[in-house]
C-alpha cells in the first residue's frame, strides 16, 4: 500500500525515458527536419487533477491541490482536531491463585514415624502455633538422651567450660530440629526423653496438598503439606500486548466471577510481569483482593476483568483512521479549504477506541482528512519523488 506512489514514480520516470529514447531515434531518420513539429515548452502535464503548490520558500510549500470534483469523487471527508483526555477499560480474563507470600510447606529436619496426624485433611484451617503432627523418631530420642547426660554432667562438674560446652551443643542439636524451647525446658524439668515429639504449625492457614498418613515413615527435608494463608488471594490475568500501556500498579479492578455472575469482586494491579508469551502475544498482570468469599479460595477459578485506567492529559485527538504511516514516519492531512491539503507528521500516542492521541505535530484547531487521505498523501509524495527527479536530470 506504501510503495504504490515510488511505484507510479518509477513508471512516469520509464514513459519518460522511453519517449526520450523515440524521439532520439525517430530525429536520425531521412525525415527532413523542418517537418518535425517544434517543442511546446509551455504545455503542462496534465496527469491529474492533483497539483502541489511552489516547491520551495513559498507560503504554500508541500501543499496539494484538489479540484472540487475529485474531492467529491473520491469522498474526501474531514473532521475537526479535539483536545481533550483519552479513558479505557480494559478486560481481560484471569484465574485464581494462592498468593505465593503466604504459602509455606511444612517438612521436618529429622525422619521417623506419624503417630498422630491433627491436620489430616486437605482443606483444613490450621492457626499458627496449632499442632500439625507427633513423630517418633530414634534420633530425636538419642539426642534428648544426649541432652539429660550433659545436663547431670554440668550440674556435677558445676563451673566446668567444657561441660557447658557440651551442654549448649546438645540443647543447640535440639533447638535446629524445630523443638520449641517449651519442650526443651519440659524436658528438662522431667529429667526424661519424649517418646514422641509434637510438631506445630508454622502460619496460619489452610492445608493444601496433603502428603502425609499416619502411621507413615518420614524422610528428612520431605514436604509433608503445604499451608496457604487465606486471607489474600491472586488473579492472574491475561492482558494483550496494546492494552498495557493502559496499566500500572495500583490501578483499581473488578473482578466478574464466572461462578457467580451476579456479583462482582474489588481488587488492585499488585504486579506486572515483564515477559510476554510468545504465542497468544499477552502478560500477565498480578491482582491482588481480600479473601473471605469462599469462591475467591479455589485456585484455578476463572473470573472476568475489567481494569479502570486512569484518564491521560488533554492532548490533540485525532480519528484513528486519520493517520497514515508510510512506514518511516506518521502522517496526518490537514484540509486547509479550498481544495488545499497538507501533510502533517505527528507523534502518536496512546489509542482506544477508534481515537488516537496526537503527542506532537497538531495544536487542536485543525481540520483534518479522516477517508481518502492515502490518495492525498500518495499524490503529495509522488509529486515530491518526481519533483527530485526532475531536479537531478
């Protein structure tokens, strides 16, 4: 569509060339040459009905003229440059997650065996400081054993370095493996190992993922469960590549539940991810909102977005379809009446809605061309290419 004008050019600048070339030819025949017509040097090229104004260090430079018929003919039509603040909501569809700040996975330093299991389902809502579980495990009830030798010890040999040292080793070992300094003091007024030792609850929460029955062996460092803090969930929604301009964090949201259309959540932009996805050409941008609906608690629900962007500062609108790009700059057609056009290069801005802002090139008070403006600016620029042409021969 843009190199249609170089195209016209080429072929005017061939027709040129080719009748140079049949004149040449047809002057060294026989033919006496008081027969060939003279020149008319003051015949003007009547191509179209386009013509640009003086080329250079006039008033009118880089204007193109347009008979009143052809502007009827190929439907030129106009609309007047406003000033004033672009707005957009945006929507987009997004899926709930647990909000990641808040999950925590319980495992345990030391292997043995479940006696009991409190949280033994998924679903369960657990306060932290709440017992989880109770293991039996040899190692513990050695080093506990460990721990009661070095306290007699210390208490023998009172003032002895080297007995304290072994002393706040063991109660160390112990503190390391998660035993609470109530169990190590308990242990340590009753004088005897723990056959099983109580583990709590590291934050309050919900248990997700439960991989642990009782009666099972435990290995160190396995993820027993994982607990989530309810009180904060995300949505992760899917937001195209135009419309990001639009968001920024902080920005309020409603959130549509597909579940329950009939009512609508709040929520803000807490985070936008920096990659885009290669096939669908989206980000995504993280919400966060309040727990508390049961619905906003399960991950993988699919809800509808709408962002409310904040409205820009009042600069030049244009029609969207005012502007032509030629693939170097962006052009807008200014109609000056008359039948006198000009072209404009304008910096764009942001775009919605069929309007795009004009960040420079236009004050407001212009008519500009909204149809026909690729056969103006076409026209414009064909005549400049000829216009050079003819300079350089």
């Amino acid at each position: 569509m843009f190199t249609r004008p170089r195209t016209l050019a080429a072929i005017l600048l061939a027709l040129l060339l080719l009748g140079t070339g049949w004149y040449l030819t047809t002057s060294g025949r026989e033919s006496p040459p008081e027969e060939l017509p003279a020149a008319d040097t003051t015949q003007q090229s009547d191509m179209s009905s386009m013509q640009m104004g003086p080329k250079e260090g006039g008033p009118e430079e880089g204007i193109v003229q347009v008979s009143p018929a052809t502007v009827q003919n190929i439907g030129v039509r106009t609309a007047e440059v406003t000033v004033e603040p672009l707005r957009r909501r945006v929507r987009a569809t997004g899926q709930f997650t647990m909000d990641e700040r808040g999950m925590r996975t319980v495992s345990l330093k030391v292997g043995g065996w479940v006696e009991a299991l409190h949280a033994d389902y998924e679903g369960a809502i657990v306060e932290k400081g709440e017992p989880l579980l109770e293991l039996y495990s040899p190692e513990l009830v050695a080093t506990q054993e460990e721990y009661l030798l070095a306290l007699r010890n210390a208490r023998r040999m009172e003032g002895s370095s080297d007995a304290q040292r072994v002393l706040e080793a063991t109660r160390r070992r112990l503190s390391y493996w998660d035993l609470t300094k109530g169990q190590i003091e308990e242990i340590k007024a009753t004088g005897e190992p723990k056959r099983t030792v109580t583990f709590y609850a590291p934050s309050s929460g919900e248990v997700m993922h439960k991989n642990v029955k009782e009666g099972q062996r435990i290995e160190p460092g396995r993820a027993l469960m994982d607990i989530a803090d309810i009180s904060t969930v995300w949505l992760i929604a899917e937001v195209n590549q135009q419309d990001l301009p639009w968001i920024e964090v902080g920005m309020p949201v409603n959130i549509r539940l597909v579940s329950d259309p009939g009512k609508t959540q709040e929520g803000r932009v807490d985070h936008i991810y920096h990659m885009l996805d290669a096939d669908t050409r989206t980000a995504r941008v993280r919400i966060t909102l309040p727990g508390g609906h049961r619905t906003l608690r399960k991950p993988g629900a699919y809800a509808t977005v709408y962002l409310e962007a904040r409205p820009t500062e009042a600069t030049p609108v244009v029609p969207s379809e005012a502007v032509v790009s030629n693939g170097e700059q962006e052009v807008v057609i200014e109609a000056l009446g008359d039948g006198r056009f000009r072209p404009r290069p304008v910096t764009t801005g942001l775009e919605t809605s069929g309007r795009t802002q004009i960040l420079d090139g236009l004050s407001g008070d212009e008519q500009i061309v909204t149809s026909a403006q690729f056969l103006i600016d076409s026209e414009a620029r064909l005549e400049g290419a000829m216009s050079s042409m003819m300079g350089d021969m």
